[in-house]
C-alpha cells in the first residue's frame, strides 16, 4: 500500500475545525479530537434548532394574541373562528404585532369578531 502524506488538506481541515469551534471552552477549540465533537454537536443543535425556532415563535404569537382576545373578552380560539368568518387573513406574526403595537388596531379588530360571532348561530359540535 503506498503511503500517504496529506500535509496541506490535513491541516486545511484543521484550520477549518478551529474556524468553527473558535471561542468554545477549554479543549473544545484547542485539540482536535474535541473540536471535531464539539463542531458536530453544534451542527446537530443549529439543525435541530432552525426548526425548532419555527415552532417556539407561533406558540409565542398564540400566547401574545390570546392575552390580548381575553382582554376583549374573547378566548383566543373565538377570536380565530370571528376572523375566519369575516374572511380577514392575518397570520398569527401580524396579530401578535398588532396586540403588542397597535392595541388600537385590535380593539377595533375584537370589536368586528365579536359582532361577527355573536350575530351568528353557535354550532352544534357533535
């Protein structure tokens, strides 16, 4: 078997671990066998996180557009049902932007869901 010396692309692969592990701590960013786990474990983690994040910022939107609805005395999922009825789409980013900036803008909103639902038959869930 010939043998193999891989002085430059070794240390290129080197060079682009300690790129990436840069500022983790202790051995983490200085030797290799540890920059190596170290960088994997990160890509898991930005991989897993990217969507993740997805989903921790709809259920903070929910939160924020269901405490502004009770505060207009609706529920939240009241609040969605009048929306649909009066055929507004408004994603649950733009609501939860509206209740926190423009309470204004949402009390107007409420007020349209609630003559919207009251006005209409509740249904019958079976």
């Amino acid at each position: 078997m010939p043998r193999v010396k891989r002085g430059t692309v070794r240390r290129a692969n080197r060079k682009k671990l300690a790129k990436l592990t840069k500022g983790y701590f202790l051995n983490k960013s200085k030797l290799y066998r540890f920059m190596k786990e170290a960088a994997d474990k990160a890509g898991r983690y930005a991989f897993r996180d990217r969507r993740r994040k997805k989903r921790d910022f709809r259920r903070l939107w929910i939160l924020r557009i269901s405490a502004a609805a009770r505060s207009h005395q609706l529920t939240y999922s009241q609040f969605i049902h009048g929306l649909k009825v009066l055929a507004i789409a408004l994603d649950r980013k733009m609501l939860a932007e509206m209740a926190v900036k423009d309470q204004a803008a949402f009390a107007e909103l409420a007020g349209k869901v609630k003559q919207a639902t009251s006005s209409q038959p509740p249904t019958a869930h079976s």
